[in-house]
C-alpha cells in the first residue's frame, strides 16, 4: 500500500470510528473481499447488486449497440470537434439480427454492465477500423470470443496481478 493510500484509509477510519449523524458513507465494489478488515467491520448495511442475467446482457448489448454504433454519427460534437474537420465514417450494419446478440449475452456470462459497455466499444474500434467500415455477425462474433477469452483469463489470474 503508498503512502498517499494508507494515509486515506487513516482519514477514513479515523472519520468513522464512532457512530454520526453527520456521516453517511457508501461504498461500492465488485471485489468485497479486498476491503482491508477495519473499513469491513464499519459497514453497516450491505447492498447486493447480482450480475445482469442473459436477458439483461442482451439488453444491455442492444443499448450499447444503438449508442456506440447505431447512433454513431450522431452524437453531438465535442469540445474540440471543430478542430478536426475529418467527417466520420459511416457505419453499415449488415445482417446482425436479435439471435446474433443473444448468442453474445449467452457467451457473456459473468459480464458485468461495464465489461459489457467496453466489448461494444470493442465492437465499435473493430469497425473504424476495418477496411469497409462495415458491422457484421462474424465481427461481432470475433470481439465477442475475443473479449470472453480476455475475461477468463483475468479471472484465472491473481487478484493482486501476480502468480505465485
């Protein structure tokens, strides 16, 4: 642990050794177990939030698909969007059908919402940059595997990032 980090787990158990009105802490990770024992032991209620289930991946899957792809060119401008006249491509989408996606959400098990929303990123980067510029069920297909593959192997792995 840094320095920078110990000195804020101090401020907090310091802050929250004893019951206040004053304070209302909430916590949130997907990793409960790497909380250190002192800030555990202060948590009062616990709330549970499961992993989507296949319907939801599939949901979220559409969800992503319309706001990283099919509504790709249209999102507003940015900041610096004035600066870089290059129009952007246009992305065709070609036979991606329902069943092509709940083939994904069947795959993506385990998937939290934000793995989810980064594979169809993924997705999107794999069509800018292809040669056509084109969404297809094998490119879908491909990121997918990929991004299940990704997802096995970091959870295979230590989660301080080293095997012993």
């Amino acid at each position: 642990m840094s320095e920078a980090q110990r000195s804020a787990l101090n401020a907090l158990l310091f802050r929250t050794g004893d019951q206040s009105k004053d304070i209302v802490l909430a916590l949130a990770t997907n990793r409960p177990g790497d909380l250190d024992s002192a800030v555990a032991d202060r948590i009062d209620e616990v709330l549970e939030f499961p992993l989507p289930g296949e319907d939801e991946r599939f949901k979220l899957l559409k969800l992503y698909l319309d706001k990283y792809i099919a509504q790709a060119e249209a999102r507003k401008s940015g900041l610096f969007s004035h600066l870089f006249r290059k129009q952007q491509q246009t992305i065709d989408i070609k036979d991606l059908t329902d069943d092509i996606l709940k083939e994904a959400a069947a795959k993506t098990e385990g998937f939290s919402r934000r793995e989810i929303a980064k594979l169809m990123a993924s997705v999107q980067a794999a069509v800018y940059g292809s040669k056509d510029c084109m969404l297809d069920p094998n490119l879908v297909h491909e990121v997918v595997d990929y991004k299940v593959a990704e997802h096995q192997q970091r959870k295979e792995r230590p989660a301080d990032g080293y095997s012993s």
